[in-house]
C-alpha cells in the first residue's frame, strides 16, 4: 500500500469492516496513521486514531494476517 500511495499520511485499520479500495476506514476502525515519503514509511510518525475502538457493532478487532504476524514476531522477541 505504501508503495502505492508514496506521500502523505496511510491509515492502518483493521480488517473488520474493510472500505472499498482507495477509500478511507472509518475512524472506529483506523488503529492509526503514518507517514509516507517515497513511498517509505517514516520512523516514529506513527499516530495512534484516538477513536479507534476495540470492539464495534461489527464486531472485535481483526487484524490483516501481514499485521498480526508482526506482532506476534514482536511480543516473541519481548519474551525472550
């Protein structure tokens, strides 16, 4: 996505209730936001979306399979 879209800000949302492609998530569902530049994203701009919510009237959080392998990779590597 962020070789796609190249500059400016790219919303992380959840994959509960996706958009239709090119559309932004609606706020409940945006985790939160970061900078692109070239189509990188830039260390330390990421922006939590205050009104992201955990569960909604669609349901509880799901996260893109890409995402929640990095997490867990992550929470693995706090363990050890």
């Amino acid at each position: 996505m962020a070789q796609w879209q190249k500059e400016g800000w790219l919303h992380v949302g959840d994959e509960r209730n996706p958009p239709p492609w090119g559309r932004i998530p609606k706020p409940e569902d945006i985790i939160g936001s970061v900078l692109l530049q070239d189509g990188q994203i830039q260390a330390k701009t990421y922006q939590a979306m205050p009104a992201y919510r955990l569960v909604t009237n669609k349901g509880l959080m799901q996260l893109s399979p890409a995402l929640e392998q990095c997490l867990l990779d992550i929470a693995k590597q706090k363990l050890k």
